[in-house]
C-alpha cells in the first residue's frame, strides 16, 4: 500500500480570520481521503453499492460523497470508509516552508 502524505501551510489564527481560508483547507483534506477511498474502490472492482454495504451507507450516499458533492461529509465518515477499505488516514502537520 503506497502511504500518501497531506501537507498543509501552518496556521496562524491571529492572520487566519476569513473562513473561507480554513474551508479551503478541510476540503482538501476531505478531497484526498476521498480520492484515496475512490482509487481503492476501483483498484478492488467495487460498486458503489458494495462499497456502501461494507460502510452502511445507501448508494447515493456514497455517490454523492466520492463526487466530492456531499460537503457535510465529516471526517469521521471519511476515515470509517478508509479504514473499511482497510486504509490508514494519516495526518502530518509540519512547519512552512521558507522561501526559494
């Protein structure tokens, strides 16, 4: 299994007041964990009904999630279909980069 690692900026709260910044942020940490259940759902052949049977989840709700189009998905979700599909969600939060 490839390990897939997410690196975000750090977060200076003070600096960090329009949410639509941290918005940004959490749907692209939804966004790769979803892109990760997706490849591992087609690398298996599963349906999206499959998949939802192993979740508990009906297969619209699946649908809707792994087309990014369910913007209430929580993490918790996420990370339980992961780790269904056997996936280990791992979250890495480092120092930014300086310049070039």
């Amino acid at each position: 299994m490839r390990k897939q690692e997410i690196e975000l900026d750090s977060v200076n709260y003070s600096h960090y007041c329009e949410e639509r910044y941290l918005e940004q942020d959490i749907n692209q940490l939804k966004q790769t964990i979803i892109d990760a259940i997706s490849t591992e759902v087609e690398n298996r052949g599963l349906s999206q009904a499959q998949l939802g049977e192993l979740c508990g989840l009906e297969r619209i709700a699946v649908n809707k999630i792994l087309r990014g189009t369910e913007r209430s998905v929580s993490f918790q979700k996420l990370i339980a279909m992961a780790n269904v599909l056997d996936l280990k969600v791992d979250l890495k939060v480092s120092k930014k980069r300086s310049g070039p």
